[in-house]
C-alpha cells in the first residue's frame, strides 16, 4: 500500500496532505486528552501502536504469487476510534519513509490517508455497528474490523493511483487493475490479520478487562464468559 | 486443554496452513524472474510502463537489502518488546488478584 517516493505529482501530494492533516492533529489533540483523563489507557494504546509496528512489517506471500503486509491498524480502530489510530499509524509511516524506503515523505498524505484515516474510520463503523447488535461476540468483531481495515487500505491505495495513472484515459480500469496487485494479494492477508487480531483481543479481555470496560466497548457479562472459557 | 488455548492454536494452525499453501501451490514470478517480489513494487512498475518518472527520490535508502532487513527487524522488535512487557506485566497482576481472592 506504501506508494513509492516521487510516484505521486506534486499537486495530488498536497492535496491528501492537507486531507490527512486535520484527522492526524485532531488525534494528537484526542490522545493527550483521553491520557491526561486516565493514565491507565497509556498501556493499551502502546499495545496498539505495536502492533501496527508489528505487523505493518511482516511481509507475507499471498495468492497473487507475491508479498504485500497487514496493516496492523485494526485493534487500535476498535479500541480508540479512528483519530487517534491515524496518529499511530503515521509515526509508523514516517519511521518507514525515513528509514527504510518504503514509502515516501512526499507521498506520507496520502499513505497516511489510506492506511491510517480511510482503513481504520470505516473499519471503526463496522466495530461500532456489529457491536452494537449486541449479538457479536468482542473476538469476532475484531476480527472482521481488522480484516476491513486492511482490505479498504488497500482498495484506496488503489483508487489514489488510478486517479493519477487512469490506464487511457479511463480511472475505473487503472482502479481494477491496480485493484489486481494490491486488493487481491491482501485477502488472505486479511484473513491472517484478523485471526491475529482477534486473539489478541480476546486475550486482553482475559487479563485486562478494566481498561476496555472503561472505553465502553465490553460489560461485564461478556468478560464474564470469556473468562470463563479460560478457567 | 481449556476453551481459549485450543482457539490459540487453531488460529495459529489457519495462519501456517494459509502461508505454506500459499507457497505451494501459488506459481510465482515467470522463468528468469525472482518470484515473490513486494506488491508496492509490482505497482511501481506498472506506473513505469505508462511512462512516467518519479520526480522526488527517497532522501536516504538503505544500502543494501541486509541493512534495509535491520531496520524491519528493529521495527518488529520495539512492536515486540512493548507487547510482551505489557502482556506479561497485566498476565501477572490479574493472577496475583486472583491469588489474593482465594486466600481471603
């Protein structure tokens, strides 16, 4: 998803920054606060912001016979919405670009805007919703939440390339093919990144339910029975 | 075996299971070319073809694919150290409350 340094032209390398920037300062702004709130979540959030170090490292084969990586912003999306998952993810982004090539500074904007705003904000509406339902299960849920934050990353990765490069003259068949090499290659990714994700957590509900509790996004009942299954 | 190990080792289980078929049966990469390749580089290369240059080249790149495998390797490692302090440091503490209940 990372698109390479200079492949962008400068006006569109603006244009996503200057979208990017009010989600990223507002997630600054949104981290302080919920920190200055409670110092418990510090824990948590690192957890988070690990794990998109993590996984946004692990380069995987996939079925289209080459690599591509999760995005790892999931589990971040589901427990602290999407603003603060956008600061997460662009200090990962920017450790990238820095230092090893792998994206760019002049394209940060809009590898910021697919990875770290558009993935992890539609991705928190399906938590939300499935959520709210009251019948999916915390493991399940995350699950599916990872899962669409990497596959939508990747599909407007996509999108922004096609836009800039349409294959003549047309933006719908540069998306598909684009689509090809990134969407594609990222389904089984998907499915990997959510397992992982999932478990994880689950697992924190099984040891550190307060904190979760305290962002409203399980009762009691719930880690009740999933503490149950551990015993 | 409790409930939530077996769901850990299945999951484990799917994620091998996912990446050896994958190797396996997956043909990658035409005769004379190194399969496997990054899909940021696949993209990359279908935007050569329409002619285009990059007009910004990366300030710094990593010298080799050695050092440029050091610095994936410190960027999995800080993930690493911060999740299992963490994991290890909660895993604790909720067994000592736990401790602490049973003996009242």
């Amino acid at each position: 998803m990372h698109i390479m340094e200079g492949y962008l032209p400068i006006g569109w390398c603006i244009f996503w920054a200057v979208l990017s920037a009010p989600f990223v300062i507002y997630g600054i702004w949104k981290m302080t606060k919920m920190i200055q709130e409670d110092r418990r979540v510090l824990p948590l959030m690192a957890v988070c912001g690990a794990f998109v170090f993590i996984l946004s490292a692990l380069k995987i084969p996939s079925v289209t016979g080459s690599c591509s990586h999760p995005t790892g912003t999931g589990l971040s999306a589901a427990f602290f919405g999407p603003f603060v998952t956008s600061v997460l993810g662009t200090i990962v982004l920017l450790f990238q670009a820095l230092l090893l090539a792998h994206g760019g500074l002049t394209t940060l904007g809009a590898n910021v805007f697919s990875m770290a705003i558009a993935g992890p904000f539609i991705a928190w509406l399906v938590f939300v919703g499935l959520r709210k339902t009251g019948k999916v299960g915390i493991g399940l849920a995350v699950f599916i939440t990872a899962a669409v934050a990497n596959l939508v990353t990747y599909t407007v990765t996509s999108l922004q390339l096609a836009l800039v490069f349409p294959v003549e003259g047309s933006v719908l068949s540069a998306f598909i093919a684009f689509a090809c090499i990134f969407a594609v290659t990222q389904i089984p990714l998907a499915i990997i990144e959510g397992i992982i994700c999932g478990l994880v957590a689950k697992y924190i509900v099984r040891v550190k339910p307060e904190i979760l509790k305290k962002l409203g996004i399980i009762q009691d009942e719930e880690i009740a029975k999933i503490q149950g299954e551990a015993v | 075996m409790n409930k939530s190990h077996l769901e850990i080792l299945v999951g484990i289980l799917v994620i091998i299971l996912l990446v050896v078929a994958t190797l396996a049966f997956v043909p990658s990469g035409a005769e004379g070319e190194e399969g496997w390749g990054g899909a940021d580089g696949g993209a990359a290369e279908m935007i050569d073809e329409t002619g285009y240059t990059p007009w910004f080249e990366s300030i710094w790149a990593p010298p080799s694919g050695e050092i440029e495998s050091l610095f994936f390797c410190i960027q999995t490692a800080i993930g690493a150290i911060i999740i299992g302090y963490f994991f290890g440091y909660w895993n604790a503490s909720a067994k000592a409350k736990k401790g602490k209940k049973e003996e009242e």
